[in-house]
C-alpha cells in the first residue's frame, strides 16, 4: 500500500515538472503565439546549470559549487532566460516559423554541446550525484516521496498563479492582442518586439526551471533527456490540454504523462523481451497519433482558451 | 587539405541540396516549414534497401560497390516516397490547411516526424544498415583529393536530377504553374490552375527528391533512423539561405552548407559538424533574412 502511495507521488512529482514547462510554453505560444520547438534545449540549460551549482565538485564535469538547491533553481531560470533572450533577439523580429527552425537549430546545437564539451557536462555520462531536496527522508519512501510532491505542487501553484495574474493583466491582453492583430495592436502604440521577448524569455525560464526539477528528483542528468521527443511531449501536452488556457496546461501535463507512463507499461507487459528495446519506438509512434487526432478533431483541447469578451458587449 | 574539403563538401552538399528542393517548395507553397521532410529522406533509403533486398544481389558496376538493383531500387523508392509524401499530406496536413493556421501545421509535422522515424526504427531496430558491405575504392583526383568512385556517381545522379528539376521548373507548363501557385494562389487559379493539383505534385516531387537524397545517403555513409532527421537542420538551412521558394536557391543553399561542415571539421572536429548550419543559418538571418535569391523571407 505503502509502495503505491510513493509510486503515486513519484507519478505526479514529475508530471507536475511537465507541467511547469508546459505552463512556460503557454505563455509562449497560448498568450504570445511564438512557436517554440527547442523546449529540450532550454530545460537541458535549466537543468545543467542547476547541477553545476548544487553539485559536489567531480573531476568528470565543471561545477560542483554546493550551492543550496533553490539558488540552483533560480539560476537555472536566469540561464535559460538568458540563452532565450539572445536567440528571441536575432529571431523573434523575423517571421514566426522562422523562430521554430532556429529554437529547433538551437536544441540541437545545446545536446551537441552537451554530449561533447565533456570537460563541462560529463559528456555522454552525464552529472550524477545531483543532491535531491529533502534527502534526510530519502531512508522513508513516503514521507520523501510527499515532501517532494509537495514542493513541487507549491512551485507549480505559485507558477500557476503568477501567469494567471500576468496574463490577467493589461500586458497579457496586449500580448494577446499582437497575436492576433499585430498591425492593430502597434498602431496603438504598442512595441510588438519589446512585448514578444519578454514572453519569450520567461516562458524559457518556466522551462529551465522544470528542466531544473527534474534534474534535481532524478539526481542524475545526461544529454539523452533532452533530445526532440522531450519537446514534442509538452508540445502535446499543451495541445491535448488546451492551449491559451493555464489550467489546461496542466490537466494536458497530467494526462500526457499518465498516457505515456502507462503505454510504457503496457508496451513492456505485451511485448517479447526481444522486441523491449524496439517498443519504446512504438511508444513515440503512439503519442504522435494521439497528437495528430487531437489537432483534427478536437483542435481546441480538453479545456480551450476562454473567449475573452469586452464586459460592455457582454453586459 | 582544402581541395579534399571541397571534395568531401560538393557531395554531400548536393544530396542536401536535392532534399532542400522539395522542402523549399512546400515551404513556399504553402507556408510552413515541414519538418517531417528528413524523414522522407530516412524512409525512402529503407525502402530502397528493402527493394535491393528483394531483387537479390548482383555484380558491382564496375569500381562501385553496388550494382543496377540498387539503381532500380532508387527509383522504386523514389516512387514509394513520392506517394508517402502525399498521403501524409492527404491524412494529415490537407484536412489541417482547411481549418488551422500554418503553425497548427508545423505542430503535426513535428509529431508526424518523430512517428514516421520511430515507425522504422521499431522495424529495422536502431542499428546501421549497409547497401553493401563491399569496400569503397577510391580515385585521386589532383594533388591531395581523393574521392571514391561512389561518391563520384553519386554527385553525377544528383547533378542530373537537379538538372533535370530546374529544366522542369523553367521549360513546361507544370513547371510555370508551379510558381505561378507559388507565388499567387489566386491570380493562378483565375488562370485556370487547379492548385489542389499543383499541391499534390509538388508534395510527390518533393517526396521523391528527398528520397533520392536518403539513397545516395545510404550509399556514400549508412543507413539509420535517425539519418533524416540528423539531415533536417541542414535542409532548413540551405532553404533559408537560398531563399524560400527558389529551387536553384536551395541548390546553392545546399552546396555552401555541405562545404561548410566539411570545413568545419577540420577546425572544430568532426562532433559540432550538425551546429554549422545552425551557425549560418542564424548568420544569413540576421544579415539578409530573405535568403540569396531574394524569396519570400523576412
């Protein structure tokens, strides 16, 4: 009993880190309509620059500050805003596919540099020893396992809280209003480029920040988490729960991850040992289809953008 | 040394340059980037090594390693890619265009990719396949070049079906509404142009282009799943450099990003060889965002 209650926690200890990175990409894409297909590649700068600073130093990486976790936390989103903030610069005054290619070009350039500046990420080994919040409760399961749970709810509702206020605000409508109108909003006097970065960066640095947690309850990290398929699940966590819409953010995070872990359970029950190896493959395969029937047939999500009408129209 | 680069940089930027052709085209046509164009590549060089497989094996042409099955299974595979192409634009991307924005499409072709690659990868596994596994012989070109006779009819193949592309492109009439579609849907259709026709044609050559691509990828490397999608950066980025849209712009696109990796190498080493087009595709756009040959960027 005990064990299924500190599965149950693990279970939604990560699927809320999701569901902090979905609720950056949101604000990216639901709010600000800027297409970000190098989530890998911001979560991989959140989550190495967290080990670099909590770590203990090894001769097999840079870093190995000790630094308390949640300094490591808050310089994993001042990284990932960082790199966001230079590549928004160069991309985001340029049409909008054109920042999904280079966000694409720059996941791909970050688990290069990941997998091969060995002397700084360990390489194809990784970071390992990345201390874990609470690790006096490490020898009980479940108090560690509801202690995490629990820190990682608190950063998710304050994540949560804190978009809803900004994109409540005037500066969420102005977003709002330059993705669907750039050419009114600016004739009314509004910087779409200023407005646009800003979006982009915290977004990124939401991102950095899961890429962070999960670095830190895994307490090991390696450039194999970050390839393509990590994008395209909060990709599909968004569109499954509704982009434009926080809550849906999250229910989208919850349901993805409960799908994804119980077809890997499944794909393990089912198939032969020597096609083990292959089903993950499959996994990926299944996750697409689900992908491409929400987009056909339920475009909008389990919970869509609410319509946001003027209160003297709507009376 | 740098006659080897320009060796090495001239082959495999024709291959990237035939795959840039198709994905321009879409780009151009119908306004998203598509990124499951790679894996048109990856599948057409498993379909071609299943074809080969089903012929059974021959002698070699002469000093190449492989012999007319594989030439034969080039075409066939060009055909079966052409087809995928458009099917998954008929299951997926059409019903999308009716009713979503151009992004909703770039979202379904990234999740179309990962299917497609990790569709093969369940039926090949993740391990290298070869064409053949005979040694490739090699020839001196000048003082400090070599190449293999592989390599060579491999840059005579794709020389020909770029040839061959932009006298179609130039020279007849479905070529002329090509770009006519291209640059005015609807000017074209008050011409009398079927667009959804021009669509599916270009979707086909485009499949069958980047298929060719995948081949000569197999020949001259290996085959993997990942292959096409290891491709994709280097096929944005000849695209953009030549400009959206123009298929002679993604040749040349094409042709200074193989040079360019090969130049890398020896100056960063073999490993940051894939972040060389995301340089100059980052440089290009801060520079002249509408590419060489001035197409629909910016």
């Amino acid at each position: 009993m005990s064990g299924l209650a500190s599965y149950a926690c693990f279970f939604f200890t990560v699927a809320l880190t999701y569901g902090v990175a979905t609720l950056g990409l949101n604000l990216q894409w639901g709010s600000a309509g800027l297409f970000n297909v190098g989530v890998a590649g911001f979560a991989a700068v959140g989550a190495y620059a967290a080990a670099w600073l909590t770590a203990a130093p090894a001769a097999g990486h840079w870093g190995g500050f000790q630094l308390p976790i949640a300094l490591g936390w808050i310089g994993a989103m001042a990284a990932a805003a960082l790199a966001a903030a230079i590549l928004g610069a160069i991309t985001l005054r340029l049409r909008a596919d054109y920042l999904a290619i280079t966000t694409f070009g720059a996941a791909v350039t970050i688990e290069l540099v990941a997998l091969n500046a060995q002397t700084l990420t360990g390489g194809p080994f990784g970071i390992a020893f990345i201390p874990k919040p609470f690790e006096a409760l490490a020898d009980r399961p479940l108090a560690f396992g509801a202690a995490n749970l629990a820190l990682v709810a608190a950063v998710a509702a304050l994540a949560y809280w804190a978009l809803e206020r900004l994109t409540g605000s005037p500066w969420g409508r102005v977003l709002r209003a330059l993705r669907e109108d750039e050419a009114a909003a600016a004739s009314l006097g509004k910087a779409p480029d200023a407005f646009r970065l800003q979006a982009f960066v915290i977004g990124a640095a939401l991102i950095g920040l899961a890429g962070a947690m999960q670095a830190q309850f895994f307490g090991f990290i390696a450039p194999d988490n970050y390839l393509p398929v990590l994008t395209f699940q909060v990709w599909v966590m968004l569109v499954v729960g509704g982009s434009g819409n926080n809550r849906g953010a999250l229910l989208g995070a919850l349901a993805v991850w409960a799908l994804w872990s119980f077809s890997g359970t499944a794909l393990a029950a089912l198939l032969p040992g020597t096609l083990q190896a292959r089903g993950a493959a499959l996994r990926v395969v299944a996750i697409g289809v689900v992908l491409a029937g929400v987009l056909l047939l339920r475009p909008r999500g389990l919970i869509g953008e609410r319509a946001t009408v003027s209160r003297h129209i709507s009376g | 040394m740098i006659a080897q680069i320009l060796v090495d940089g001239i082959t495999s930027g024709a291959m990237i340059g035939l795959g840039a052709i198709g994905l321009t085209l879409t780009y151009g046509l119908l306004r998203f980037a598509n990124f499951a164009h790679g894996e048109f590549a990856t599948w057409g060089a498993y379909l071609a090594l299943l074809v080969a497989g089903a012929i059974g094996p021959a002698d070699p042409l002469g000093p190449l390693t492989f012999g007319w099955p594989l030439l034969a299974a080039l075409a066939a595979s060009m055909v079966l890619t052409a087809l995928l192409a458009a099917a998954l634009d008929g299951v997926l991307f059409r019903r999308l265009r009716r009713h979503g924005s151009a992004i909703t499409l770039v979202i379904a072709s990234f999740g179309a990719s990962l299917a497609l690659r990790s569709a093969l990868e369940f039926g090949f596994g993740p391990q290298p396949w070869y064409y053949t596994r005979d040694i490739a012989m090699t020839v001196r070109l000048g003082p400090g070049m070599r190449a293999t006779w592989d390599q060579l009819a491999v840059l005579g193949l794709a020389i020909v079906l770029m040839l061959a592309m932009h006298l179609l492109m130039t020279r007849t009439p479905l070529g002329r509404a090509m770009r006519a579609v291209s640059e005015n849907p609807d000017l074209a259709r008050l011409a009398g142009i079927d667009p959804a026709r021009i669509v599916r044609v270009t979707w086909l050559l485009g499949g069958a282009l980047a298929a060719s691509a995948g081949v000569f990828l197999g020949v001259t490397v290996q085959l993997r799943p990942s292959m096409g999608f290891e491709l994709l950066l280097p096929l944005f980025a000849a695209a953009i450099l030549g400009g959206i849209g123009s298929v002679p712009g993604a040749m040349l696109g094409g042709l200074i990003i193989g040079i360019a990796e090969a130049a890398s190498v020896p100056l960063a080493g073999a490993q940051y060889r894939a972040a060389v087009a995301f340089v100059v595709m980052l440089a290009m756009l801060l520079v002249r965002p509408s590419g060489l040959f001035g197409g629909r960027g910016g």
